[in-house]
C-alpha cells in the first residue's frame, strides 16, 4: 500500500485505512519527507503510550510539533514553549500556570462556560437556525474561555482567532499563508502580548498573564520573551483544538441521527454526557501527531532507531488501533473503558488543558441539543489541509428550531 502521511493526505480525511495496514504490517514505518529529513511513523496504542511516558529516550526539544524539521529561527522561539523542553526544566515552567487548570478550577468555571455556550447557542436560534458552523458556533466558546483566562479582553479575541489560524494554517492556501506568513503572526502576536504584559506590571488582576508576569523560576523572573511564547502557545492550544473537536462532534451526530436522537433525550443524564464527550474525543482526535526525537541509539519492535531521528507518534491511529477499541470505525457514546490517546499518551506534556476542553465540549454540544431536535448539512464540510490539526474549516449546518 502506498502510505503518505503529509498534509494532501488529511485533506482528503483521516487516512483509517493507511493507518490499519500500518499497524498490522508496519507499526515502526519510515516515511520520507520531500526536502526534509524522514521520519518514523508510530501508529499502534501501546507503543505511542510508552514514547510519551519515556522522555528519557524521546526528547521534544528539538520540536515536538510538525512534521517537518524547523528552522533554527523558528526553533529558537519554539524552545520557549513548554511543549519544546524536557523534564526537569519542563516541570518548572509547567507548574507556573498549571493551578489554572486543576480539576477545582475547572469546576469552578463551568458554570460560566455553560452559560456563554448557552448564548451562542441562542444566537443559532436568533439566525433562524442555518449557520456557518465554524465561525458561528464552534471557534466562540474556546475562543471566549481561554481570552478570559488568560486576560484577553473581549475586543481583541477576534484578533487572537485569525492570529491562531494563520500559524496553524498555513499549510492550507485558504488561510492565504505561508510558513513566513505563520512566523509573522506569531510575531504580531509577540508585540500584542507585550502591551498586556506592559498593562498588567502596573495593574495586576486575577489572570494568567499576571501569573506570568509575577512568576519566577528559580529565582528569576521571565523574560519578555518567555512570557509572549507562553501567551501564544496557551492561546492557540486552547483554542484550534477544542474548535475542531465541537464541529467533529456535531459533524458525527448528524451523520448518526439516532445518537443525536439518544442523547437529546437524555440531557440530564451525566454518566452518559461524560462517556459521550470521551468518545466524541476519539473520533474527532483533534491533533493529528506530536513527534519526538531520539536523544539515544534504541530499538522498537526490533527496528533500530538512531539518536537524533525523528519519530511521529500519530493519535489518529491509536484512537482506532482494534486491539485497544472494538469496532473502532462505530462511534459508541456508551464506550467503556475509553482511555483515548486525544490528549496525548500521558507522561510530562499530558494536555494541561484536557480538563477545560472536556468541560467545554459538553457544554457547547448539550446546549445545541437542548434547543434543536435535529440538524443536517446544507453542504459537504471542507478539511483543513494540515498534517498536524485535525480542522473542519467550513461546515454549513441546518439546525432545525
Ligand atoms: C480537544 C482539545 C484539545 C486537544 C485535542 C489537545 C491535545 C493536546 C496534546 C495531544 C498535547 C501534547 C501531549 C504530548 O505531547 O504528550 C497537548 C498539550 C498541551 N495542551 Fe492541549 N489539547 C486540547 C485542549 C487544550 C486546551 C483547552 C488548553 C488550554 C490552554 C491546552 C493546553 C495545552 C498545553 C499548555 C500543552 C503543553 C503541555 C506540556 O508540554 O507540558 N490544550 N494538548
């Protein structure tokens, strides 16, 4: 079979049958990458689990998203962002914002997100119903939650949106970018950052930024540039996922009519909300991969692999590896147990913010469902093309009131 993994390919949809002969005859496959160095494709459960949980072998500080190798400019700032440093270094800066995201604190915002989702919600019925899924419904309720969090105020979020889709868009022509055009957003995005920061040394308030800006690690303040790269990566991972996750969710229940059905009539039933978004979480897997590098010479299934190389450890496909979930191309609101690697395969870089997206995807989909008894497509979804986001960029929906 022929296995291409880059970005043509998730255009199309997730390549399941790619993945399944992958698993079954190659789970350690080495890929090439056009003007690139290679990689090595990880597709089974298990061995996605492990490279997660060993940083001690597999390093992210060479990148740990995208597929291809980045510029050393491009590097420089990556290296910043926790997602791009190893334990021990990792854990400090992790433990700066990681209070924001406990379960408590979670809790303690739910009824806010509740009630914001329920005014978009609203804002479905105020349209009579037809909108554009995307801009209309889905991008709102992370948008609005992370901003708040992290002290955005209401007038730029739109900013901090089309910031975010140029950086991770940019392998698609639609976002009119290129990977020079992503740098600049996050560049722009840099300069924004810094005029809060500016406003918060004098003004502190309960947000992140000000955490930020009062937070030491060992010792020392952060730098201006610690900050910014903390702003933008808290703002775009919170918000292209849990987007991409809403529209997937909503795009499967439409092409379920009996579970959209199930779970309309069980609005109060918590158990099955709770078993719902989970598997909502599998199915729509909203990031593709995040990759590794080998920090020594090692082995998996036999397959040598030489420090330095780079291995891709693809969610997609672990999400439906069947060894791990029966019937996994079936969506099962009541799968139990259902321990997807959505969130990453566990280990130090675990999503910070899984707690927040769970919170928010149940309440942004409960809201629909508690107001319209059905919804259709009025046009096919359009994919991103992206060999990292799992994105729906266009989806007309027809939500019947
Ligand atoms: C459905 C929504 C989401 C998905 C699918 C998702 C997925 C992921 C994945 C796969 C990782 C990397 C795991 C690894 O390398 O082992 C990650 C890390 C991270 N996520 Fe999320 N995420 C989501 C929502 C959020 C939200 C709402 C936030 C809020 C700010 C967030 C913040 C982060 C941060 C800060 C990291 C880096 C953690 C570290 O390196 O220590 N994510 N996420």
């Amino acid at each position: 079979m022929r296995i291409d993994l880059l970005e043509d390919t998730w255009e199309r949809g997730v390549p399941h049958d790619q993945f399944a002969y992958l698993r079954r005859e190659a789970p350690i496959h080495w890929h090439d990458v056009p003007d690139d160095t290679g990689f090595w494709a990880v597709t089974r459960y298990h061995d996605i689990r492990a490279i997660s949980r060993d940083h001690h072998t597999w390093s992210t500080e060479a990148g740990s998203t995208f597929i291809r190798t980045p510029s050393p400019e491009e590097m420089a700032v990556a290296r910043l962002m926790l997602l791009n440093m190893d334990p021990p270094k990792q854990t400090r800066y992790r433990r700066l914002v990681s209070a924001g995201f406990t379960p408590r604190m979670v809790g303690k915002l739910t009824e806010a997100i509740r009630a914001r989702a329920a005014r978009i919600a609203d804002s479905v019925a105020e349209k009579g119903g037809e909108v554009e899924f995307v801009t209309d419904v889905a991008q709102h309720l992370p948008l609005q939650t992370i901003c708040e969090m992290v002290g955005v105020p209401r007038s730029d979020q739109q900013m901090i949106f089309d910031w975010s889709n140029r950086m991770i868009g940019f392998q698609d022509p639609d976002f009119h970018t290129t990977s020079d055009d992503s740098d600049i957003a996050g560049g722009e995005m840099f300069l924004y950052c810094d005029k809060l920061v500016e406003d918060r040394r004098a003004n502190p308030r309960d947000d992140i930024l000000t955490v930020l800006v009062q937070a030491e690690v060992d010792g020392d303040r952060l730098t201006r540039e610690e900050i910014d790269a903390f702003f933008v990566m808290l703002t775009v991972a919170g918000n292209e996922t849990t987007r991409n996750l809403i529209a997937h969710a909503v795009l499967a229940l439409i092409e379920r009519p009996d579970v959209y059905q199930e779970l309309a009539a069980n609005l109060d039933d918590e158990d099955l909300w709770r078993s719902a978004t989970e598997e909502f979480l599998r199915w729509g897997s909203s990031i593709h991969n995040f990759r590794r590098t080998a920090v020594r010479d090692t082995e998996l299934h036999g397959q040598k692999i030489a420090e330095g190389e780079k291995v891709v450890t693809f969610y997609a496909s672990a999400n439906y590896d069947e060894k791990v979930f029966a019937d996994p191309l079936t969506l099962d609101i009541r799968r139990a147990p259902n321990e997807h690697l959505t969130f990453g395969g566990g280990g130090p870089h675990f999503c910070l913010g899984a707690g927040l997206a769970r919170a928010q995807i149940t309440a942004m989909v409960r809201e629909l469902l508690r107001r319209f008894p059905e919804a259709e497509l009025t046009a096919p979804p359009r994919r991103m093309r992206s060999d990292f986001i799992n994105g729906i960029k266009h989806m007309p929906v027809r939500f019947r009131l």
